[in-house]
C-alpha cells in the first residue's frame, strides 16, 4: 500500500469486504452440504383456470417422456400416489408437500386437463411422475463463483496498490465488491436464517452494480461537468435501484425470514420483478459500455485513450456476447440452448481484467512486490482471525450449558471471528497512528513540512518542465529549512566555469561562479557530502561574497555526473543547519538530480522535437505548394503518400489513393505503359526514367496529358524502399501550345497569302477585262459566247479565292470596331442567305436573347463569319434540316453565339483540322478551305474563343464567344 493512504471510507469497505467474504465462504459451505428438494422437472404457474404448467426440462423424466407425459399448458386438476384417490391441487406452494412425501425416486399420479386437445378428449389424462433431484452444482455456476473472486481480487489488488486517496479507487473497490456478491452468492431457496439474507443480498448487489457502473464510467478516466456541477442525475441514477430494493426486502420479508412463498406476491408478479431487475441491469451495462466508447472516440489526449483502450476492448467482447445470447432471449423469453449461455458468460472475466489494469495506470512493473504483500498482509489476518476464532470456538464449547441450535452457534462463532478480524485489521493503523503522534510532538510544527520535504524528493522525477521545477524545489526549501538565501547552479558546457546560475533567492548582487568552481566541489563532497564554504579555497574576488552569502553547497550527481548545486546560507535567525537538516538535502539531493538531468534532457528533446516539427512543417508545405502531382510508392507498388495537386489532379481524396497501386488511378491504358518503363524491376528503381506527352485519363474519364517521373527513394540506410513519382500536368500547355502553333501557322500562311494574292489579282484583272470586252463584241448566239462566259465565271471564282486570302492575311484597326446587336449582324447575314437556304429545304429558328448586352466588334467581319458557318451548316445537311441561331449572355463581359445544325457532323479524327487554311471535305469545286481559318483569325482578332462540338450523323455546334462593351470599358479603365 502507498505508506498509509487508507482513508476512512477505504476502512470501510475492508471491513465490508471481511464480512462478505465470510458471509459468502459460509454460503458457499452451505450449498456443498445442501440437498435439494424432490422435484417434477415442471415448472408450474397460479392462474385464473388453476395450476398450469409453465414449461418443462427437457432434459427431466417428464421432458424425456416427450407427448405421453405432462406438456407446457396442461392444468393439474389432482395428486394421488396410488391412483386411487386424487387429491384436488389449488395452489403452486402445495405440491412441494407431495413431491417431498414422495421423495427421490418415488412415484406420483398426476390428473391433467389438455386444453389444447379437442372437448371429448382434453380431460382428463394421467401422467406418471417421478420425482428425482436436482443438482445446485453446474459448471455455470462455479464459473460465475469464479469470476466473483476474480472481482474481490482485483478490487482489493487496486486498492492495497493504489491507496484509498488515488481517485476513482474506493468507488472501483465498491464495484468489485457488489460484483463479487452477486456472482458469488447463491441462495439454497430453504429462505432461513443466513440464507434469507444471502438471497437479499444477492438480488440487491444485482441491482446496484448497473448504477455503480454507470456512475464509475461518467467520472473514468475524465469526469464530465455535469457530473461536477449538479448532484441531481447521480441521485437519479439509484433511485430505480433503491426502488427495486426495497421491494426485494419486501418479497423477502426481511425482517420475519419467512420464505417468499408464504408472501402476499403471486409467482408471475415474481416473475416480472426479475425480469425487471434484468432489464434494468442490461440498461446500466449498455449505458456504461456506451459512455467508455464515447469517452475514448472524443478524447483528444493520449493518455486517456491508452487507459480507456483495453477497457473498450475487454467491455466490448464480455457484453456483445452475453447480450447476444443470453439477455435477449431471456427478456423475450426465447429459449436457447445451454451452450449459447456458456458462450455468454464465458468472456465475462474480461470485465473485472480490464477495468483493474486500467485504474492502476500501467503502472504494473512492480505487480509481484505488490501481490506478494497484499497476500501476505490477508493470509496473516485471515491466520490470526481463523487461530482467535478456533480459541474462541473451543471455549465456547466448553463453557456452553445447556443445548444450542447449531445456527445460534454458527452466528456466533461467525461474530467472533469478525471481530477478531476487525481488531487484527486496525491494529497497524493504530500503531501508525501512534507514531506519527509520537513524530508531530517530537518535530512540532516542522513535521509536516520535513514529511512533505521527503515526498517531494521521491516524486521529483515525475517533473518535466525545468523552471517550475526549480520554482517548487526553492519553494519548499525556504518553507522547511527557513533559509533565505538559495541559489542552484546547473551545468552548463558554454560557461567558463562549467556551471551557470539557474535560480537565486535573497541575493543583494550577481553571483559569480568561480572558474574552479566543479572541482571545489567534487572534491569536498567527497569526504563529506555537503560542502561548507568554510571548506573552500576561493580566489580573493569572490571569496567574501559567497563566504557571506552561501554557507552550504549541496552537490546533485547522478549516474557519477554532478548536474547541479545547490547553494543555501544560514537559517533566518543567523544558526547553522542542525545535522539532520544537512542530512536531509543530501538525501533529496539524489532525487533533485535525476529531475534536473530529467527536465534538462525534455528540454533538449522538445527543442529538436519543435526543430523536426518545423522542418517537417516546412518540407509539407513545399510538397503541398508545388502544383505538380507527388505520390510516394513502396516496393510493391502501392501509394504510401500523395499531395493536394495530385489529388486535384485525379479527382479522388487523400484516403481513397493511399493504399492503392498506382495504376488503378489511371485508365487500363496507363498500366501497359508503366510497365514498359518500369521494366523487369518495377517498382525497385535505381536510376531516374521519365514520360513525356502520355496521353492517358483518369478513371473518371477526363484526359490528361502528362510528364511522369520515376525517382528511387531511399532512407537513411541507404536501402530502398520504394520510389517518387511526379506527374506534371501539361493539358492546359499542350492546348496553349496547339493554340500558338496555329496562330503562328495562320500568321505564315497569311503573310504568304497577302503576296499570292496580289501577283494572282493582277492577271486575273486583264483575264476578267478582256473576257467582258469579248462577250460585248460576239453575239448570244455565236458557240464562243457559253465558252466565254464560263472563262467569265472561273475568273470570278478565282477572284473570289484571292479576295478571301487578303481577307486572311488583312488585320483590321481599332477603327472599325463599334457598338453593335449581335442579334441586327445574325438577322442581316440571314437576309442573304435566307433564299439559297429555302431552295435547300432548310428550317431556320432563331433563339435570341433579348435582353443581351451591345458587342464590341465589326459588323462586316461578324456577318462574315455567321456567313461562313451557315453556309458550311448547309452543305453539311444535303436533304434538308434545321440551323439554329441562338444568343446568350452567360456574364455582363461575354456573350456566346451558337450556330446548330442537324447534318452528318464531323468525324473525330477531322475536328482538330478544320482551322487548318485550305483543308476542305467537300467536293472538287465546291470550297476553297479557307473559310473556317479566316473565321478562326476573326474571332482572335475580337478577344473572343470558338469551339466545335460535333456528334457524326446527328449534327454540329459551333460556339462563339465574345466580349461585350462593358468588357472592354473594363479593360480600357484597367489601361487607364
């Protein structure tokens, strides 16, 4: 025990538990010598119709019988022994009387109504009954008696360990001590003397144990506030348990001892008073289980957690099961075979284990030191009780006069005992109590101080935190010794002397160190352990401050390395220490040096902790900053860590990539690829390999192009052990790049178009002149007319052609551009086009916005384009359809023009060509392929995007997008 921590409230529960334990060993020698009554195998209910079988063991002669004898249901009209005379039966209490006539082995007739059975045939039958006995002794119950000591040990282990001052003990003895109770005690159903009260207790241990629990589970390892701060809900919470009681005393009859069968409760109130006692004993067993799992799931500090750990754990595999298969069968009355009950109690040790390992705090290391006392300390009382008891016993004997119930001997041997138990048991406190006494008066008020003084020292170690350390050890040390002055001196490799002030008290001036300050004192203390001034040879400057300030030196050496000093002048009334005084600091001084070398090695180890964190914070923040995609991978391919680029990047969460291979974050396509760059070592790389430009797609389906690279990763050891992967997306570039790639390419082929142009245009002048001069001098009529006239047309044709090629090459000035509807440019484009596209059978729906804000653009170069892409809509709908024009504004900067139509559409593998100049699917004749390519420059040169989608044999969109006036008075303001 913790030298002495018992409390009164720990005395009572000892001395409790003395008295259960020896209550509970003379029921369990009851039991071994009880025999008990004959029985039926039935078990038979009062009713309104009379005497009804409840159910019937199966396991019984009459449940063996099976259909012949007595089933649940039948009513027992009568008993009779020779088949004679039957005896009409009234109540359940009266067939003891027949069954205890007839004895084991003997032979009964029983009348029996089957209400079941038809009218001419349910009465009346005979079943014979024999009566045979019953076995108290299961392996059920000896567990259950097992696991009832197991409870009074661990109880009484954590409290000798813990002492009856560590929090949460007394209320955790108090539970193992009613758990103890209602698994140990077992009534012989005679209701009789001791008996009675072993039945009482039983049921009212069952019913406090749900409230104990519960109230233990709301204040471990952490009380709530509401538990704090109202009293209420704990009172509460053994009120139904203080109801329960009581009625049990009342069943019981307590205070008469008279069998509950002679009580005015009929059996199914008794029946229903169980049943209620167990309902409300699974209630507080599920709440305390629910409470430990909260409490662990919620707390954020690691030391509750560890505690609550096996606690969870142990809970969770006793309760599953015994609820499982035993508590909700028998609260609905499902039958269920005797194994599924073995299998529930079985795991219930778990419980006691758990909680007692949990509330001595893994502090176990000294556990046989501690079994063997508390062992010793029980088998030494329960040896002198069991010796004064016998002296007592045989004295009674001998001095008795006259006859004596052997249970009036019984109780008072029992008495006896205890209380020979009880002074034995109180005898060490007494004596403790004396000498402590004896103490006080010795060291008047500085007792307490100089107690105090010694458990400060043994609990030093516990400290962490250097300054309050020293702030505690200076504290206390004024308080005890009635110093004034104190310094402590700490090691320190930077300072000249080895050693540098680290607290100082009632000091006028600095302290100065002497260099030689380390030597001084190992030396000194040597031969005498505390050093006096007087024994020190200082050098001159400092020689009389410190003979004046300080007149002892106290070294603290731990493991050979004196760590500190611990400088103290006179007493406050100017006398020196008196020996015991020095005694005592050079005990402590052993403890504050441990502490010290402790506090100074946390203080190291939390200054590299923070290092590590901030150089880990740092490299995190690098690896979370950049925006490419990083995953880590092990040897086996599997994704030990990856960034929030990546995640990004992939479209799937931090927790759903870890822990998978790398490839089942691709499409299938991408394995096939990785392997062939991994090669035969896969994953175990040894040199960096890189992807550029693969094409590949996430498992969503969006594509990616990508720049991989493969590094090997490897730690301290030098070993590998696995390797970097860094995927660069370069989607957006490569568009960028396709992007600049046709500009430039639209750029060259215009500058070479605008020279092309002009040499064509001008032979092609005097080729158009000199054909209208001819065509004005032949008739209509003359052959050479038609021929001239297509020379004509092919002139214009080619006209045509280089008129679009400077289209393309020109850029128009800032001039041109104006405010504009997009709808009046849609609607004028249409006017032209509207009677070729009617002779084409085509439908045209306008799907305007009205509301959409003024363009910024040109008016003749818009038409141009719209006239471009319904001209290309037409050609692509050979036998009529439908164009739609629709305008919207998605934003007040931009607004998007789309142009629909209902033909063949464009084949994929052509969608990314169409921009290109001259590139044309249509026939000889019928296009130049320029027309997309100067819309595409239009449309660039209007700040706006033009995109395609296209489905082959359902229809094509394009989709322009251009900026609005307020657009680009925002850009202007920006310039400005």
């Amino acid at each position: 025990m913790k030298g002495s921590v018992l409390t009164t409230r720990a005395w009572v529960l000892l001395i409790a538990a003395a008295l259960l334990t020896v209550a509970g060993a003379l029921n369990f020698q009851q039991r071994l010598k009880h025999k008990s009554p004959p029985t039926d195998g039935i078990r038979w209910t009062q009713t309104a119709q009379g005497v009804v079988a409840q159910d019937v063991d199966p396991t019984s002669n009459v449940g063996r019988a099976g259909i012949l004898s007595v089933r649940p249901g039948d009513i027992l009209r009568g008993i009779s022994e020779d088949e004679t005379k039957f005896d009409e039966v009234r109540y359940v209490q009266d067939l003891s009387i027949y069954l205890e006539e007839a004895g084991v082995g003997g032979h009964l007739v029983y009348l029996i109504e089957r209400p079941s059975n038809p009218e001419e045939t349910r009465c009346c039958w005979k079943a014979d009954i024999y009566p045979e006995a019953v076995s108290t002794w299961t392996t059920h119950d000896l567990y259950l008696n097992f696991i009832g000591l197991v409870y009074l040990i661990v109880g009484l282990f954590v409290l000798f360990k813990q002492g009856g001052r560590a929090p949460y003990v007394t209320h955790f003895a108090a539970l193992c001590l009613t758990a103890f109770v209602f698994h140990f005690y077992r009534s012989t159903l005679q209701y009789k003397d001791l008996d009675v009260a072993i039945a009482f207790l039983d049921d009212a241990a069952f019913i406090f144990f749900a409230p104990l629990l519960v109230h233990f589970c709301t204040r471990y390892p952490v009380q709530r506030q509401i538990t704090n701060e109202r009293r209420w809900p704990i009172v509460l919470l053994y009120i139904p348990a203080g109801v329960l009681t009581i009625l049990a005393a009342l069943i019981y009859d307590v205070t008469r001892l008279t069998p509950p069968s002679r009580l005015p409760f009929s059996a199914k109130f008794i029946d229903e008073y169980y049943l209620a006692i167990f309902v409300h004993f699974m209630l507080g067993i599920l709440t305390s289980a629910a409470l430990l799992v909260w409490t662990f799931v919620r707390s954020k500090t690691a030391v509750v957690r560890q505690q609550l750990k096996w606690v969870v754990w142990g809970s969770a595999l006793a309760i599953t099961p015994f609820t499982l298969l035993y508590a909700i069968p028998y609260i609905f009355g499902i039958k269920t075979e005797n194994w599924m009950t073995d299998a529930a109690v079985l795991p219930l040790v778990l419980i006691p284990l758990t909680f007692g390992n949990s509330v001595v705090r893994y502090r176990l290391m000294d556990v046989d030191i501690v079994v063997r006392r508390a062992a010793v300390y029980a088998l030494t009382t329960i040896a002198i009780a069991l010796m004064i008891g016998a002296v007592v016993y045989a004295a009674g004997l001998y001095t008795l006069v006259g006859e004596v119930s052997i249970n009036e001997l019984t109780l008072r041997v029992v008495g006896a005992v205890v209380a020979m138990t009880a002074i034995v048991m109180i005898a060490a406190p007494i004596k403790k109590f004396l000498q402590e006494r004896t103490d006080r008066l010795f060291y008047g008020e500085r007792y307490d101080m100089r107690h105090g003084l010694l458990d400060f020292g043994r609990t030093l170690s516990a400290t962490t935190a250097l300054d309050p350390l020293l702030n505690a050890l200076v504290s206390r040390l004024q308080q005890v010794l009635n110093v004034n002055r104190i310094v402590i001196f700490i090691e320190d490799t930077n300072e000249p002397a080895g050693y540098r002030v680290a607290r100082a008290i009632g000091l006028s001036s600095a302290m100065i160190v002497p260099p030689d300050f380390r030597e001084m004192i190992r030396t000194r203390s040597a031969e005498t352990g505390v050093v006096r001034a007087d024994d020190l040879d200082l050098v001159p400057e400092t020689t009389g401050f410190v003979r004046r300030a300080l007149h002892y030196y106290v070294p603290c050496i731990v493991r050979g390395r004196m760590v500190a000093v611990i400088g103290l002048g006179r007493a406050a009334d100017g006398s020196l220490l008196s020996s015991e005084d020095v005694e005592i600091l050079h005990t402590v001084s052993g403890y504050v040096a441990v502490a010290i070398e402790n506090s100074l090695l946390y203080q190291e180890q939390t200054e590299r902790a923070a290092e590590l964190e901030l150089l880990k914070e740092f490299n995190e923040s690098i690896v979370e900053s950049i925006n490419v995609g990083l995953l880590a991978v092990d040897l086996e391919g599997h994704v030990t860590r990856c960034n929030s680029a990546l995640e990004k990047m992939l479209g799937v969460l931090r927790n759903e990539a870890i822990g998978r291979r790398v490839e089942d974050l691709f499409a299938e396509d991408f394995a096939e690829t990785l392997d062939q760059v991994l090669g035969r070592n896969r994953w175990n790389l040894t040199e960096l390999r890189h992807i550029y430009k693969l094409h590949t797609a996430t498992r969503e389906g969006r594509s990616l192009v990508l720049n991989i690279a493969l590094a090997p990763l490897q730690a301290d050891s030098q070993d590998r052990t696995g390797a970097l992967v860094v995927l660069e997306d370069v989607t957006a570039r490569m568009s960028l790049e396709e992007q600049l790639q046709q500009r430039e390419k639209l750029s060259s082929i215009g500058l070479l178009a605008a020279g092309v142009a002009h040499e064509v245009n001008t032979p092609l002048t005097g080729v158009s002149s000199y054909t209208q001069m001819l065509l004005g001098m032949l008739p209509e009529t003359d052959p050479k007319h038609a021929l001239l006239q297509k020379v004509r047309r092919q002139a214009m044709r080619a006209s045509d052609i280089v008129n679009n090629l400077l289209n393309f090459s020109r850029t128009g000035g800032a001039t041109e551009f104006m405010e504009l509807s997009i709808n009046q440019v849609l609607d004028d484009t249409l006017q032209l086009l509207e009677p070729q596209l009617r002779r084409n059978q085509i439908e045209i729906i306008r799907n305007y916005d009205s509301d959409i804000p003024k363009a910024y653009g040109n008016a003749v170069k818009l038409q141009q384009i719209f006239t471009n892409l319904i001209l290309n809509a037409r050609d692509a709908i050979p036998e009529g359809g439908r164009i739609t024009l629709s305008t919207s504004s998605t934003t007040e900067d931009t607004l998007v023009v789309e142009v629909t139509d209902t033909g063949i559409g464009i084949a994929p593998e052509n969608v990314a060509k169409i921009y290109d100049p001259f590139y044309t699917t249509k026939g000889v004749g019928r296009g130049t392929g320029l027309g997309l390519a100067v819309s595409y420059g239009i449309v660039q040169e209007h700040s706006g995007h033009i995109t395609v989608e296209s489905i082959p044999g359902k229809g094509t969109t394009f989709r322009i997008t251009l900026p609005t006036v307020s657009a680009r008075a925002h850009l202007q303001a920006a310039s400005d």
